[in-house]
C-alpha cells in the first residue's frame, strides 16, 4: 500500500519496470536499518539489566528519498507530498554501542546493489 516501507515500493516498482515515486521533493530523510540488524540489536539489548532507559536502535547515518532512488536507478516520478509524514528519522545509537557493543552490519548500500544484482 502506499504507506508501506520506500525500499519495498522502489523494489517491486523496479521489478515492474515502472518510475519510482517519489512523495513532495524527496529530499525527507531516513535512517534505513535492515530487519536482521534491529534484531540483533533486540538481542542484545535483553541481554542487559536495565529498567526504563531507553535505547535507540538503527545505522546512525540517513538517506534522502532522492539518494534512495539513484541507487535504485530508473525513472522518477514525483507526486505530491502527503501530511503526517516525517521529515527526518536519525537513530543515535551512540548508548547502545557502549552499553552492549551492538553495531549495524547491513549498508543500504549494499542491500540495494544485491538486490539490483539478482534481478
């Protein structure tokens, strides 16, 4: 649908060899954190004794929509923003790091040229 993940929409869109939309200017930024790295971040964020402090998880470093979509390559379609959305979403993972040694592993870098190389 259209409020799920951008990097879904952009894979099935390249799949379909369609235009990648893009809502408002794209320039909205996102801190894009693979599933496998928020797990093992869970994980070891239980393996702590801890009572209410809070621990963010994510890379620590953000995209624009815009440098999404170049990695993706293709046609771009822009279509008018939609209200509600997030401009900028930026994990500090700097407590977790040091709490429990936990670093993201997956670059969306290299998630996107996989995913490119098995089409």
């Amino acid at each position: 649908g259209p409020y799920a993940t951008v990097v879904g929409i952009f894979e099935k869109q390249t799949s379909d060899n369609h235009p990648l939309t893009i809502t408002g200017n794209g320039e909205q930024r996102r801190d894009f954190t693979h599933v496998n790295d928020i797990v093992s971040g869970l994980v070891s964020l239980s393996r702590l004794e801890h009572e209410g402090e809070v621990y963010q998880l994510g890379t620590g470093k953000n995209y624009s929509i815009n440098e999404l979509a170049s990695m993706f390559g293709g046609e771009k379609k822009y279509v008018p923003s939609r209200p509600g959305e997030a401009w900028e979403t930026l994990a500090d993972i700097k407590k977790t790091t040091a709490d429990t040694g936990w670093l993201p592993t997956f670059s969306l870098e290299n998630y996107v040229k996989d995913y490119l190389a098995k089409m």
